[in-house]
C-alpha cells in the first residue's frame, strides 16, 4: 500500500487542506478517520464511491467519470484518469450504475466536456475530496452533509474568464435525463431539478445552488447544460447545493439548515468529526496498521447507505411517487439481497438507535407499494435479485426486540409472502418452485431465498401467538429439502419428482439456470435458517463435513457465460458474493470451530487488502465490507434473523464496542497472532463460556468476552 500513502503525503504537500486546528489531532485516539483509506475498493471490482459524504448521508458528492463498462457503476474507477463532473449522488458498490446527478465543473473553456487527472493531484478522506484538474490546474475541493454539498474552487490566475458548467443531462452509465429544468433565480442561486429513468425507473431530484460570487449565464446547451461566468476574485470561488426529492423549496431548506454559512474548513471539519464519531463506536487495538486501516474503512463503507431520504422538514418521497410527512427519518438504497447477511445485524450492535427509523421506512414502502422493499433505490422499488430479502430485516429488528408495530410488521411479511409474483405463485401451488413451470429461471436460488424468509415470518409469528401463521411458514421455509439430491449430494432444479438434467455443478449461465451468480457448489449450503436440518439430509456431521471440506478445494470449469460476480474464490466458495458469506461458519454447527478458524483467517488476509484493488467482489452496499468488520472481532450472524452471532477467530487484541445507553461489550482476544487462530477458552464476564456463540441481547448488555488464542490445532 505504499503508493496510497504516499499519494496522501505529496496531497497534503501540493494541495491546501482545511485548517488543522478545525479537526481531531492526528494520532489522539479519537481520530479515527487517519485509518480509512477510501480507495480501497476503487479498484478492480469493487464498484466502491470515492467523494465526500457523511455517514448515511443523501449526498455522495465526487467524481465521475465516463462509463466505461461494469466496473464503472460508482461512477469512478481508479484505472481511469479522465473525468466529466462532480456529482452530487452516487452508489457504491453495486453491480448496476445509476444516479450521478447534479453535476458540476469548473473549467476555462465551455467547450470541455471531459478533463484529464493524475491521482497524484488527487486526495481524499471521509467528508472530504480534492483533486487538481490536469492542463487548467483549478483546484476542486468538495465536502458534505447529509443533504448539502459544498464545492470550493481554486482558479490559477488566467487571462480567461473563470466559468462553471451544471450539467443535468449527465448520469452515471444505466441512467438517462427524461425531464429537467435550471433557472437563474438571482447573481447567486439557480435552481432546478432532474427526472431520470434507468435502475430506478422514476428518479425525480430537486435542488438549490448557492454561489458565493456573482454569476451569469454564458452559453446553454439545450434545456440541460448551463455554463456560468464567475466574477472574477483572487479568491476561491464556494459553491453550496442543497438537494431533495421532494421540491426545490425543500432543497433550499436542506441547504439553509444544514449549510446556513460560507465557512468551507468548519464544513469540513464537520463531516470528519461527524465520521470519527460513527467509528468509534467500535475501537480496536492492534499493531497490524494495514489490518486496523482495513478494519475502519470497512467500517466506513457500511456507512454509505442505506442513505437519508427525507428533508429537514420530514417531508419525502414515498414508493408510490407521493408526497409524505414523516414523524421519522426514511432512508432508501436498500441493497438488501446483499446486506441482510451481516450489514443489517451489524447495525442492530452499533447503530441501535437507527433502528427504529430503519423499521419505519420498511413499514412505510410496504403500505405504498403493496409489499416490503426487495432493492429500493430513490423511491423506486428495482425488484433486484431474488428471495424476499426484507423479510429477514424486519423480523430481525422484531424478534430483537426494537420499536416495531410488531402485528404491523407481522403483516408486511405475510403479505410480501403470499404475493402471486416472483414465482411465488408456484411456490404456492407445489410447496416448491419447479424449474420447468417458472419461465424466469433460477429456481433454487429463489426456493432457498425464499425459505430462510419463510422461516423468519414463523419466528414472528411464533413470538406473536399467531399460532396458524407460524404453522404455515414454519413448514414453508423447509421447502428446501425439495431441491436437495442426496445422490450427488447438491441442491438442484427440481420438477415433477426428478432432478433437471444435465447437471454439471460447477456450470453457472448468467441469469439463465437454477442459480443466482453462483452454482450449485455455493448454494447448496444456503440454509442459514436451519443447519441441523441440511446437516441430517447429508447424513449426518461426518458427510456434511466431508461436503464442506471438498467445497474448498474442488476446481472447475464455470462456463463461458458465468456471472463476473462469482469471484474471490477458494475452490468453489466464493467470497466476492454474498451467497457464500455463511459458509465459514457452518463448520461451528459440527463443532469443529477450528476449520472455522482457519478459513475466515485466510479470506481476511487474501480478500480484504489496503490497495485500490482491495476488495475480492463489489462491495454491495456495506456487505463485503460488513463481514470483515464481524469476522474481524470474532462474531458473525449466520441464521438470518435471531441474534446469534457465531464465533469464528477475531484478529485484533481488544475490541470495544459501543452498544449505546452507556454500555460497551468488550471483546479481547489473548495471546493473539497469525499463528495462534484457534480458540482454546471462552469466557463472559470473567466465567467459562462452552457456547459457540453469544446471543444479541448479551452482547447488548454490555460486558466482555475473552478468547484465549493459541496454535494448537485440535485433532
């Protein structure tokens, strides 16, 4: 990782940061953001945003570049060197482009549209971004809020006119401009919005541009392009823009809330303690640097989404396009195939107070648009990936006993449920999906997806008293024994009694066959919400750990038309998709904890690395980066809803996690090092743990648990 550190050494150098004395002392223990490093991620295929933004902020303001393929989708990837804009909204880690919107460029020559970039030039830090643009040499400094951002541009003396081009027409890749409209409202203030159909068919954003120098319209492209003339001044000129997608009234409440003055430093300085006080309701202690740097920009990245998606004054934009008042703050960017597996139980640790909010926005989708969000994205319901995956969310936050309308809640899943879409009709109908009367293929991953789902609408029913309910799921969600063949001992297409032939099952055909992104060697163990059932249909321990070993070994040919999601792999697991993320900790349900030990050791070291190209797979919203924040202190929620949290091998000599009312859970691992990954001894609160987990609600009891590490392997 030397070429990030010293890119961040030459920026500190070359380019003006915000006075030191507005933010945390590097090297006091609270400033925390001197670990994360925001390019990890950029690289390869990790589709990771590089900006500046605060935790869970609607703004994600950074720069864009021109789409160039898949890797493309934050709107940014570190191979790159040419940019087109700086825009105020963006994804991160998603295997498909979207927003982009509101961008701005500061330039000398209208005629621009693209400009050239080194990333020695280049620097960023959580809440803030700089980059010095190639032959003009104008200094771009960015910073945010949660629904403002804030520009400062540098311009080198010229003999040219300092100009500013808002381009509406530009998104990211996949989204395309509809409707849009800019006007000049005084010297100072334009505003405007942009509608956009693409991922999200109906994207609507309003917003409110602040400049701190006069202005005025040089040359307009259409309805979409505006390029305005600055006043010229030795000093820099500040740009602030404040968005919503309600109307532009409410992004210039947005902005006079939240950036009411012209201090660019004291913004900034903002974001970054708004930043070191997110992370450090998790402090570790280390020597390993690189480990501690991944650790809090892994941190980092779960705090991108989901994103604030309502204005100051409670207003926002529900699923049906209607205007609502809301009494909570509703998010949106529900990646929620990804994350129900270890972002969303992470949050219910370390961001308890949320919850309640997270749980209102679920219910509120549900009641306008006739189900629970499957991938939501700016009000618009994707229907991306497959399962029902905000089933396991919400009745995760019921069964934790978070403040839900708990029969409100039990009725968004019976409801989500029971719908004739999907396949869940032939769901329904044959208590399975067959693979040859679903015309929309991948059949065993929806049956298993929607299983676990199934099994987690039992529990809330069960936890309700709603007797017939739980009866219903609880048999629905072991609908998963259909497609398991005992012969090749893989789940597979099943139809009419027989198994669907031919069957290779290292084979994966991109959106095609029985599989999402994956192939029957990682599906075959997406049973999270009963292992000891999957273990007694292999036969018993010994066959099922016989299974597991060989999925980390086996090699084989994935077809020509497999999905590029299917990476990161160590035999056939692989870990640069979610399918696989549970697999690691199954060995602890056979009470071989040791095998569990090993191999999450081994992902941590090979998949997760302080590099741009430092993420195996995309980082899908706070997932990839979820689970190495779990693993890394030792725990993991395997079952999808409940609260256990499994042990695996923790890397860092203490954790201190903030729980909140005051309390922390300590996690310490004694005698720790790369060798001495196996646990010998548990304790919690000073007495003999013999679990191979620990319940939610001990951990948010406060407390401390020990391991005792050694390099013993056991026989």
């Amino acid at each position: 990782m030397k070429r990030i550190n010293i890119l961040f050494s030459l920026a500190a150098c070359m380019i003006p940061l915000w006075s030191s004395a507005t933010v945390l002392a590097v090297g006091s223990p609270d400033d925390l953001t001197r670990y994360v490093n925001p390019y990890i991620g950029t690289g390869s295929n990790g589709h990771v945003f590089i900006g500046a933004n605060v935790p869970f902020g609607a703004v994600q303001l950074g720069p864009t570049q021109i789409t160039r393929g898949w890797d493309w989708c934050s709107g940014y990837h570190y191979s790159d060197s040419v940019l087109i804009g700086f825009g105020h909204t963006h994804l991160s880690g998603t295997g498909i482009g979207d927003l982009g919107d509101i961008a701005f460029m500061p330039t000398f020559n209208s005629d621009v549209h693209t400009v050239r970039f080194s990333h020695d030039a280049e620097y960023a830090r959580p809440g803030y971004y700089t980059v010095r643009l190639g032959e003009s040499k104008i200094l771009v400094e960015l910073t945010a809020t949660k629904r403002a951002g804030m520009h400062r541009y540098t311009f080198p003396l010229s003999a040219k006119t300092p100009l500013v081009k808002i381009d509406l027409r530009q998104g990211i890749g996949w989204d395309k401009m509809t409707k849009c409209q800019m006007v000049q409202e005084s010297p100072t203030t334009i505003s405007g919005y942009r509608m956009s159909t693409g991922w999200a068919k109906d994207q609507r954003i309003y917003f409110a541009a602040e400049f701190s120098r006069a202005m005025k319209l040089q040359k307009m492209l259409g309805d979409s392009i505006g390029v305005y003339a600055v006043s010229e001044d030795a000093k820099p000129l500040l740009i602030k823009v404040g968005i919503s997608a309600v109307s532009i009234e409410n992004a210039k409440a947005n902005l006079r809330a939240e950036i009411p003055g012209w201090n660019f430093d004291e913004v900034a300085a903002a974001a970054d303690r708004s930043w070191n006080e997110e992370l450090g309701k998790i402090k570790v202690q280390t020597s390993d640097i690189d480990a501690k740097t991944i650790f809090y920009t892994s941190l980092f990245h779960t705090m991108t989404a989901p994103s604030v998606f309502s204005d100051v004054n409670g207003e926002y934009r529900g699923a049906d396009g209607k205007t609502y008042q809301g009494d909570f703050t509703n998010y949106t960017t529900f990646s929620l195939w990804d994350t129900y597996r270890a972002a969303h139980p992470l949050m219910t640790i370390i961001h308890p107070e949320k919850q309640r909010d997270i749980a209102q926005t679920l219910l509120h989708i549900f009641e306008q648009q006739g189900k629970l969000p499957v991938w939501h994205l700016v009000g618009n319901e994707t229907d991306c990936m497959v399962g029902s995956p905000g089933i396991p969310v919400l009745a995760d936050l019921v069964l934790k006993g978070f403040d839900v309308d708990k029969q409100a809640a039990l009725k968004a899943m019976k409801t989500s449920a029971m719908l004739d879409e999907r396949s869940m009709d032939n769901l329904k109908k044959y208590g399975y999906i067959p693979w040859n009367r679903d015309s929309t293929y991948e059949t065993v991953s929806k049956g298993l997806e929607y299983a676990l789902a199934d099994a987690s609408v039992a529990k809330v029913a069960k936890l309700l008293g709603a007797k017939d309910d739980y009866k219903y799921f609880f048999n629905r969600s072991k609908s998963y024994k259909y497609y398991f063949d005992k012969k090749t001992g893989f789940m597979r297409g099943m139809a009419d009694g027989k198994f669907r032939e031919p069957f290779n099952p290292f084979h994966s055909i991109h959106r095609s066959d029985d599989y999402t992104e994956g192939n029957a060697w990682q599906y075959t163990w997406l049973v999270p919400h009963d292992v000891p059932g999957l273990i007694k249909l292999f036969g018993g321990p010994k066959k099922f750990v016989t299974k597991l070993d060989s999925l980390f070994i086996v090699n084989g040919d994935l077809g020509a038309n497999a999905s590029p999601d299917i990476s990161g792999l160590i035999g056939q697991y692989a870990h640069g998709n979610e399918p696989s993320h549970h697999i690691l900790y199954l060995y602890d349900y056979v009470n071989q904890p040791y095998k569990t030990a090993e191999k999450v050791r081994q992902v941590m070291s090979t998949m997760y690395h302080n590099a741009n190209d430092g993420l195996s797979g995309n980082e899908d919203v706070g997932q990839m980066s979820a689970w190495y924040v779990l693993s890394a202190m030792g725990i993991y929620q395997v079952e999808p809803s409940g609260g256990r949290y499994m042990f695996g091998s923790p890397i860092f000599d203490q954790a201190v996690i903030n729980v909140g009312k005051g309390r922390t859970f300590t996690i310490v691992a004694k005698n720790n090092s790369a060798q001495n990954m196996y646990v010998s001894q548990i304790k919690l609160n000073g007495k003999p743990y013999k679990n191979l987990y620990i319940d939610y609600q001990d951990i948010m009891a406060g407390g401390k648990l020990e391991f005792f590490m050694t390099n013993k392997r056991p026989k």
